[in-house]
C-alpha cells in the first residue's frame, strides 16, 4: 500500500468531487498515510453532505466509505490502478 499512497488520495479525492458537494480539498499534512486519511475525511464528509449521515441503509462510517471507495479492495494489491 505505501507505494500506492498517492493513487489512493487521488481517487479518494475523486469520489469527494463526484458526489458533488464543495467540500475542501485537504491540505498536504506532511505524511502520505495522513494525507489518504484525511481524503477519506473529505469523501465521508461529501457522502454524508449528499446523502445525510444515516445515508439510505443507516449511519455512514469511514470503513463503509473505503469499502465502497475501494470495492472493499483498499488494502489490495493494485487498488488502486497505479500508472507506471
């Protein structure tokens, strides 16, 4: 995952933008583990702007947003898709 770091921000940045709320974009914090935390706070934060915070099946956590970021592949190997 630590070499995919980037990619990951990036496309959790990504699902924040499509859900089409304005929601800042997080500054860098200096740490790329805390910089895809602090995207997957900012995809949380556009989901539960959208869709409120019991989202259509009950409260939307952190863990069910990189699930369904992830198609519950977060921690796997090519999520994701890095360009080489």
């Amino acid at each position: 995952m630590t070499g995919r770091l980037a990619a990951a921000r990036v496309a959790l940045l990504g699902v924040a933008r499509r859900a089409g709320v304005d929601v800042p974009v997080p500054d860098g914090l200096g740490c790329q583990w805390r910089d895809v935390l602090a995207a997957l706070g900012a995809a949380m934060a556009a989901i539960t702007a959208r869709f409120g915070p019991r989202g259509v099946l009950g409260p939307v956590t952190a863990w069910q947003v990189a699930a369904a970021c992830s198609a519950g592949r977060l921690l796997a190997p090519g999520w994701p898709a890095v360009a080489v």
